[in-house]
C-alpha cells in the first residue's frame, strides 16, 4: 500500500529491507508528511490519528470519519464545485482538517464538547489548515447555523442511543429523548435550506431526507455508506432548479 510513497517523504528506506514494522514507520512522519501523503492518495489513519489527544485517538475508529470517506467526500466536493462545509458534529476536527488537506473547500465544524473544539482547533493549526478550517462550540437548534454549501453529517446524534462504556464521555447531555430531538432539528435544518444546497453523509444522521432531495452520489464500498444529496426543488413544488 505505501511502496510508492514519494520519496520526499523520507520512506525509501520501506524498499531497502527495513525490518521496522510497516505501521510503525507510518506514525513517524510529520504533519507536513502525512498531508503529502493524503494528497497522493495514501490512507494512513493511524498517522493522523497520532496528532490527536491519546485518549481521542482511541476513540477514532468509532467515532470519528475514516480517512479514505474523507477522500471520497473531498473528491465529490470537489467535483460538484462545493465550496462551504459545514460539519455537524465534527468531533475531534478529523472529517474537517483532512477534508481541507485534500480541496479548496472551507469548513466550519459545529461541536458540544469543550474539550473537542479544543483539540479540533489544535489540529488544524497543526496541518496548517486554519485559514480555511473553523469550529465553533454549540449544538444544533441552539447555535446559528451558518449557510453552506453542504451539510455533513457522520450520525452524530448515534451516541445517545449507545450504551454509557461506549459514550465519549458523560459531560453532556445523552437521551433517547435528546436523540429525537436532535433528529428533528436536523431535519427542519434540511426543510429549510435554500434549493441547489448539498447534503453528505456517513452512516446516516437518523433521520429521513426532507422531500425535495435528489440522491447524486453513494459509495457502498465504505465500512458504512456515503451518501450526497442535493436539494432540487422546494417541498411541495414540482420544479426543479435550472444550471
């Protein structure tokens, strides 16, 4: 998978009989590497992942968007010329930084935690990406949602339904009730959109795509499916908007 990793990046010696373990020599390289080696086209999560707080990176697996959905996203991104992103629930920055690393496009993740908002912030400082990467501390339905070209969701809202040893943590608020809610103010967030917005998402967000939305990409290939829709038409008309 790494054999023709550019050799700017300090790694010929993975093809002169190196017995250093393959993951092992992956985690050694830098920021500037890793977003090298992102952009050529190379998955190396646990590379990422090491900029991250030890205890968020034990979590990356679960919670936060594999590097090669973000590759996908950023390349359907950038195929249908979207240029605002936000994220809702971005987490640990992950989906929003490394998305940046591989488009033009600008990102605002919308996170709960504190203590999430922080490290997002860190990491994209640290990938040199916070001229086009911003997180904001809030929660839908409670802080404004700016207009965006497309709205990302990884089922943010799933760990309300999750039992307490697979919860983040217990500094906010997790219900089944809340899991409703948030649901429904998403989708009210859809209803409301202007018609061309794009809609991306990971595993879902639990609940139903408004009517007026057109599926344009799914990749199926992924450990969960991606999906793309774009808003076409108001609900309850019958046009559709015109190039």
């Amino acid at each position: 998978m790494f054999d023709d990793l550019p050799s700017s990046l300090g790694l010929e010696a993975w093809s002169t009989g190196d017995p250093t373990p393959l993951f092992d020599r992956a985690i050694r390289l830098t920021p500037e590497q890793v977003a090298q080696a992102l952009r050529s086209g190379h998955l190396l999560d646990r590379a990422f992942d090491r900029f991250l707080p030890l205890d968020l990176q034990a979590l990356s697996s679960m919670y936060w968007t594999p590097l090669q959905v973000v590759q996908r996203a950023a390349r359907w991104l950038s195929d249908l010329d979207v240029r605002t992103v936000v994220d809702v629930g971005s987490g640990s920055g992950k989906f929003c930084v490394a998305a940046a690393l591989t488009s033009d496009c600008r990102f605002l993740g919308l996170e709960q935690r504190p203590r999430l908002v922080a490290a997002a912030r860190a990491l994209a400082e640290l990938f040199a990406v916070e001229d086009r990467v911003e997180f904001v501390e809030g929660t839908l339905g409670e802080t404004d949602v700016p207009p965006a070209d497309a709205y990302y969701f990884f089922n943010p809202f799933g760990e309300n339904l999750y039992g307490a040893g697979d919860n983040i943590d217990e500094d906010v608020e997790l219900s089944d009730e809340r899991y409703g809610r948030d649901v429904a103010i998403a989708e009210d967030l859809l209803r409301r959109v202007p018609a061309g917005t794009f809609l991306l998402t990971y595993n879902g967000f639990g609940g139903r795509v408004p009517e007026g939305y057109q599926e344009v990409r799914v990749d199926r290939e992924m450990p969960s499916v991606l999906r793309m829709w774009q808003k076409v038409r108001e609900p309850g008309t019958a046009g559709v908007i015109r190039e």
